[in-house]
C-alpha cells in the first residue's frame, strides 16, 4: 500500500503546498467543485495532521498514529518534505525502527 502524510504546524498554515507536490507525484489527484481540490490517488492511504506542532513526536500525533498501527511490511510511506515527518534524529530514529523487531 502506498501511503501519504502531510503535517502543517498552526491552524493559520494550509496543507495546498504540499498537496501540489503530492499531486506532482502522482499521489494525489485534482478534483474539481471539492473544497480541499485534491483526493488520494487509486491505491493511495492520506492521512493529515493539520495544526499539529513538530514539537509532538510523530508516533504522537493523531493522524500518524493511525499509520503506525495500520502499516504493514511492504508499504510505502511518502512525505512531501521530510522536516513534516520529523524535526530531529531522535524522532527520524524512532519513526525508521517503529515496528522493527
């Protein structure tokens, strides 16, 4: 399975930006006469955790959390930018061994 996540910090930000760069990709597809512009592509799991400061761990995080208790060995996870994911090496590690036996 292909998944996508996307983070913005404040309520003030929007997740568009990222959004295009995952439409660029192929992970995401416009639609039109929608409000958010874009739907996950066939195949494709989008999760987003709008509003959610880097300061909270990624395994933390609402949205995130649901990746890593429904991600399974073989899929794929996608991030538009990598500093969305994760602000420093603890939290880099701990997403990379999640899961890890």
């Amino acid at each position: 399975m292909q998944i996508v996540y996307s983070r913005v910090s404040t309520a003030t930000q929007s997740l568009l930006r990222q959004r295009h760069i995952l439409a660029e990709a192929g992970l995401l597809v416009r639609t039109e006469g929608v409000a958010e512009g874009f739907r996950p592509a066939d195949g494709v799991l989008l999760f987003e955790d709008p509003a959610t400061t880097s300061k909270i761990p990624a395994l933390d995080r609402p949205a995130f959390g649901k990746i890593a208790a429904s991600a399974h060995p073989g899929d794929t996870l996608t991030v538009s930018e990598l500093f969305r994911l994760c602000r420093d090496l603890l939290d880099i590690h701990a997403v990379r061994t999640w899961g890890c036996p």
